[in-house]
C-alpha cells in the first residue's frame, strides 16, 4: 500500500511541474502537438487496435454486457473519428490568455479577466478507450496537465493510447509529464485518487452511477459529476409525425449504448393512436423492446408483438443503454413536464412540437443541461455542439454545464492596471 501511495504521488509532483510549464506554452506548439496525436493515431491503428483486441476479448470472457462491449470497442472508423476531433481541438481558438470583461474604475483603474488554465485534470473512466485520446487532448490544448485513470477492462487500449499520446506531445515539446496514465489496475488507487487535494485541481469522473456516486461523496477536491442520461423525448399535440418518427429513431437507435440515447417517449394522448404504430413499427425494424404503459399498451396491444411488453414502475428513470425504450401517453405538457421533473437525471430532454408556446415552456421549464426542440437528443456532445471533443457532460450547475470543452477546463484571474492610485 506504501509503495502504491509513493507512485500516485510522484505522479501526482510530476503532472503539477508539467502543469506549470504546459500553461506557458505556444498555441503554436500545443497545436503541434495535437496534429501529431492525430497522425499517430492514423499510423498506428494496428498496433491500437491489436491491444483493443486484447480487452475486448477479455470482456466477452468476463461476461460484459453488450452496452460495455460497444464502449470498449475500437475499428477503424472511430479511430478515424478520433483523429478528426484530435485536429478540431487543434483547429479552435486557444482560450488561454483570453481577456475580457475590461472596464476602466472611476478611479482610473483598469480592470479585467484573462482566462487561465485549471491545473491538473484528474479523471477516473470506465470502458470508453476514446475518452483517454479526447481528455489528454483538450487539456493540453487548454493548458491542462492531466492524470488519467481507466479501467481494467480497456487497461490494453488505454496504455496503448496515453504511450501514443505522450509520445506524440513531447515531439512538439510539451513536457511528456502533461499527460500520465495510471497503469497500476489496483483498486485501492481510486480512493488514494480521491485524496490527492495537494496535487489534483479538478476530478473528473466517467462511468456507470455506483462510481460517480463515490467520487462524488469522497473526493477532497472540486468534482464535475454527469453522464447518467436518463433521456426524454416528449411528442406534442402539434408533433409533426413523420419528423417525430425520424427524431425518436435516431435517438433511441443511431447508437443506443450510450448516455445520450433516448430512454422514455413520453405522447400525448390526442396524437398517441396516429404517432404510436408509427414508431413502435419502425423501431421494431432496429430490434427496440418496447416498455409501454397501460394507455399505450391498449393502443399497441392489437400489433401483438413480443417485443412490445407493460412497463413497470422501474422503468421510469431508467437509463437503459441498449435498445429498449420506455413509452408512456400523457394528457399534456403539463404532466410532461411533471414526469421529467421526478425522472430526469438533468442530461437532455427534448420536445418535437410545432406549437411555439408549447416549445417555449419547454426551453424555460425542464431543469437539464441540454434542452432541445425538434432534434434528436444524440447531438448532446462536444464534438457535435462544435468543441471539438468533450471532457464530461456535466449536470452540475456550478462551473461548467453540458458538454465540457476548452473554455470549461479554464478559470480566470482579474487583471488590474493602476498608473499609481492608492486607497482612501
């Protein structure tokens, strides 16, 4: 236990010397750097996709579930996706040294905010390998040192990547220190994790609720928690069929192992016998299990289907990760609005209407970090919202909410410039 206590905390010296160093660097250089990781990325999938080969394989062994298998996973095309944000990153504005809100005193003072980097970025994982390359590059770009730990179930893909990374940076010259990945899959290293104040600025945790839970409760430094997305979609009176039909499919369907997808369809009761068969018959082209209350059931039920089943109360809130999707018939926006506010976990929600009060409700009631009209909840992530990447989708309400990218990862510091005034 000594031995694993002294390797955290040389890790933790080093990303805090890196850190001191990294937020002094060039744009230029951090741009480099990134655009190397990007090539790398590219010129090694072989030898990245051999070691993802190794845990997935493992995985199935261990019995994971399908949701973690898809996570874990890596081809060719994501890792082409990879490098594609890899170089977004590179190509927005570098936020550090920003300044703004400038204003000169009555007194002559002139007063400002230049925009800084956090420190040292701590984040903690579980499954995705991409997660390791879209961290490790938006907290270079914005000056971040950070310390990343996976788990052991990607431990392969995860060592692979943070090597590549790590190389890649420091041909740029970033300190290879910006970027550490813990190796060790002692358990025990999480809570040691959880106490490092002294070197650690911001923990970022991405996983499953049991451990976004525990690092909320034991962390002894600032935490950004997210992620769980129990996901609605409410279809309006005023719905346009065809587009809510498109929308919910795309959302239940395009990728339904992940915290964006969507779990509950809630209908409104006058366009339910017109909407339902709809979408139920066009899921039921994906393969989507169908958890559908009384009311919908009595409008399904003549469809006779084994995948369309009675809900139960715990599906209600439920984030499903797969493809299975709970639907309920409501009498309003009212109760809409009531069953997103007992069951939501603050992710996205999303409204398909045509009526604009109806949408304006929408937007200014229903408390998530994510509000959409008319769109389907998948585009919740950095990449797609134009940040390049993301670090976490937040459900905070402090700091940083949503998707988290470079100018989510700075803090500032007020700038003052005096031509000699004193205090009276």
């Amino acid at each position: 236990m000594q031995a694993n206590s002294n390797y955290l905390e040389s890790i933790g010296q080093r990303a805090r010397a890196a850190a001191r160093k990294l937020a002094r660097l060039s744009t230029a250089v951090k741009n480099q750097a990134l655009l190397n990781i990007a090539r790398a990325l590219e010129e090694s999938q072989g030898e990245i996709l051999l070691a993802n080969r190794r845990d997935y394989q493992a995985g199935q062994h261990a019995g994971l579930t399908e949701a973690l298998l898809d996570r874990l996973m890596l081809n060719r095309e994501r890792l082409a996706a990879m490098a594609a944000d890899v170089r977004n990153v590179a190509s927005l504005p570098d936020p550090v040294g920003e300044q703004f809100d400038v204003h000169t005193l009555p007194n002559g003072l002139i007063l400002g905010k230049r925009r800084v980097p956090l420190g040292v970025i701590g984040t903690i994982y579980e499954s995705r390998p991409n997660v390791t390359v879209d961290i490790a590059s938006l907290c270079l770009k914005s000056g971040n040192a950070v310390i990343l730990r996976g788990g052991s179930e990607s431990i392969h893909s995860n060592t692979a990547l943070s090597r590549l990374v790590r190389e890649a940076a420091a041909a740029a010259g970033v300190p290879e220190d910006a970027v550490q990945f813990i190796e060790d899959t002692d358990r025990a290293l999480v809570g040691q994790m959880l106490s490092m104040r002294e070197y650690i600025d911001l923990l970022i945790p991405r996983g499953g609720a049991e451990l976004i839970r525990r690092v909320a409760q034991e962390a002894s430094m600032p935490v950004v928690t997210g992620g769980i997305g129990v996901c609605h979609t409410y279809v309006d009176r005023t719905a346009d069929l065809q587009k809510a039909v498109d929308i919910a499919y795309n959302a239940k369907v395009q990728r339904p192992t992940v915290c964006n997808a969507l779990d509950t369809i809630l209908v409104h009761m006058q366009i339910a016998p017109q909407y339902l068969p709809l979408i139920v018959q066009a899921w039921g082209q994906a393969g989507v299990e169908i958890h559908a209350d009384s009311r919908a059931m009595s409008i399904l039920g003549p469809m006779e289907s084994p995948r369309i089943i009675p809900a139960t109360q715990e599906d209600w809130g439920k984030e499903f990760l797969s493809l299975t999707a709970a639907v309920k018939v409501v009498d309003s926006l009212d109760e809409a609005l009531e069953h997103i506010e007992r069951y939501g976990s603050g992710h996205t929600e999303a409204i398909l209407t045509e009526d604009y009060s109806a949408a304006m409700r929408f937007l200014d009631e229903v408390d998530a970090a994510v509000v959409m009209v008319n769109a389907s909840s998948r585009f919740t992530d950095g990449a797609q919202f134009g940040l390049g990447a993301e670090v976490a989708i937040s459900t905070n309400k402090m700091h940083a909410r949503g998707p988290m990218g470079l100018r989510e990862l700075t803090s500032y510091k007020w700038t003052v410039l005096g031509s000699g005034q004193v205090r009276t």
